[in-house]
C-alpha cells in the first residue's frame, strides 16, 4: 500500500470547551460549556505524533481514539489519511464527566474535515460526533456552546440553544478518583415508576426556562433529579455531600456533572464565590481529598484557527462554530 500523500491544508488550532450535562434531570439531553478547555494544533506530517501538556498529559498523549475517529471518518469518506504532528495542552480532567470524551471526538472530527477538505456543516460535525458517543448533549454544547436542550431524530441532532445568565458562576468539585462512564451507566435500572418520570419531567422543564429567563430562584426544583442520581449517589459520594449545601451560601443549585463523578454547583454571583467555595470545601472533607474549579458558563462554543504552520500567524476559520 503506498504512503498516502501529505495534506497542503494550513495547519490547525482548536479550542474546545469543557461541558456539564444532565444537570440533575436533563438525562443525555442538557449541557452548559465551561471556560476550561482542550487546545489542539496539528499539521500534517511524515508519520503521527502526539505531545500533551496539562492536566492528565500521560493519558491524553496516549489517546489512541482520537487518532482512530480521526482516521475513521477520512476513510469512510474516501479520503487519503494524512499523517499529523498533534499538540495538545488539556485542562479538562478526564474521567470526571466534565466532558473530556466528546471534546477529544469533535477534535478528531474537525481535524478529519479540515485536513480531508470535507466542507462538513456545524450541524454535520455535532450529528457525526452523536453517533461516535451515543447522547448529544456534550457534544452540542461542546461545539455550540451556551445552555443546550438536544434531541434526538434518527441520526440527527435538534438543538436549542440559550446564553447562560452572565452573572451566574460555577464550581467544579472533583474527588480524587475517575468513574468510567459504562460502570455509572451500569447502575441504572432498566425501568422506573411514573412518578419518578412525572418528576423529572418537571424538573427539566423548570431548567430549561431557568437558564433561558435567568431564572436562579428556579434551579433548586429544577436541578433535582429521580432517574439517576440516587442510583449513582453511592458510587459519587460528593453528590449527597454537597446537594444539602443548595439555598446557602449563594448556592443555588448542585447535581452530578454528566455521569459524575464531579459535581457541578451552580453560584448566583462572583461575589459569593469565596462563601460557597469554603462551605463546598467544609463539606467535602467527609467524603476525602477534593479539587475545587471555579469557572465561567460559556456562550460561545469550539473554536478554531488556520496557520500556514503551527506556531504562525493565525487566520480565524470560525467561532463559536
């Protein structure tokens, strides 16, 4: 088999957000993006390289999947497989459910579409990055950025999109151990009773008008949750630690962040971020060593720079795509 042609597209520079998802009931429908991020540039090259730099380096350079979308998707679209010099400097903890998985996926797909020269819409990338990780609404909220509501139709995405409030912050508490996704999708049970359902339908409908109208008065009803938080609450044990915090402090609400183990707490003001970090940090010491994130609601979502080589001037291929 001869050595595939190296590409001429400029080489590339991405910027993909952290996202939270679920937010209590929002069940693989909802996600917000954060303000910390994976950053990617890549040229073409002889042969593939990655070099990682942050949080979690080791694991990020060794993240054959990337590697695997990325070549997947040329491939089956009839495109020769261009060789890549990757670096990489992650922010986002892995294994945390902050949304590491779906932006290391949009990455490999938006590497394919540009050095494969794919002309591939938003819309397009969001759809083919569902199907690679079976629920959409990191991966909505990850290129789209904002508060999202997605939804399913056959293989296509439907997203609605809202700009969080702008004085709302937020705080990320991470325990010291990942939780695999498969084992806290593993504890739910295969049905619920209709009063579970009834609630949560509730619950989410409140949320969606809460980030919507900025509402913060709303998110106490409207981050609880009955599908699957009490069944993953003894595998995350941070999440009954801190959801009695929600009311004090300036907390206006908690729920696991995706599958968890992290737990996302949801702030009224900058200004109260000191109190609610003391008092998240005060209850967490019965659950063990806890990291805490302060960070920003996103309005806008990935985005991404063209440079004749990494490290030259940059020419904006889209913002908040």
């Amino acid at each position: 088999m001869s050595e595939p042609a190296m590409s001429s597209a400029d080489a590339l520079r991405l910027r993909l957000p952290a996202t939270s998802a679920n937010l209590g009931p929002g069940f693989d429908s909802a996600a917000v993006a954060l303000d910390f991020y994976l950053d990617v540039e890549a040229e073409a090259a002889a042969e593939f390289s990655i070099a990682a730099s942050g949080r979690d380096a080791d694991r990020c350079a060794a993240l054959e999947n990337v590697l695997e979308t990325y070549k997947k998707v040329l491939q089956e679209n009839g495109r020769a497989v261009t060789p890549l010099a990757i670096r990489m400097n992650n922010a986002i903890p892995l294994g945390m459910g902050c949304g590491s998985s779906a932006a290391g996926r949009l990455a490999a797909i938006a590497l394919a579409v540009h050095f494969g020269r794919l002309q591939w819409t938003s819309n397009r990338i969001v759809d083919a990055a569902y199907l690679l990780e079976g629920h959409p609404d990191n991966v909505a909220a990850c290129w789209l950025g904002g508060f999202v509501a997605a939804a399913c139709e056959g293989n296509r995405v439907q997203v609605a999109q809202v700009t969080p409030p702008a004085e709302w912050r937020a705080l990320v508490a991470l325990p010291s151990e990942p939780l695999a996704t498969s084992k806290a999708r593993g504890v739910l049970p295969g049905s619920y009773p209709i009063a579970d359902v009834v609630d949560n339908i509730q619950s989410v409908a409140l949320l969606s008008l809460a980030f919507a109208q900025r509402r913060g008065d709303l998110l106490r009803l409207a981050m609880r949750d009955r599908i699957h938080q009490p069944y993953r609450a003894p595998i995350c044990p941070l999440l009954p630690a801190l959801t009695p915090l929600v009311g004090q402090s300036g907390i206006l609400g908690a729920a696991l962040s995706g599958a968890g183990p992290a737990v996302l707490i949801v702030v009224e003001h900058q200004s109260q971020i000191e109190a609610a970090s003391a008092a998240v940090r005060q209850a967490a010491r019965t659950v063990g060593e806890t990291e805490l994130l302060s960070c920003r609601f996103l309005a806008s979502g990935a985005s991404s720079f063209t440079a004749s080589a990494v490290g030259g001037p940059s020419r904006p291929v889209r913002s908040n795509p």
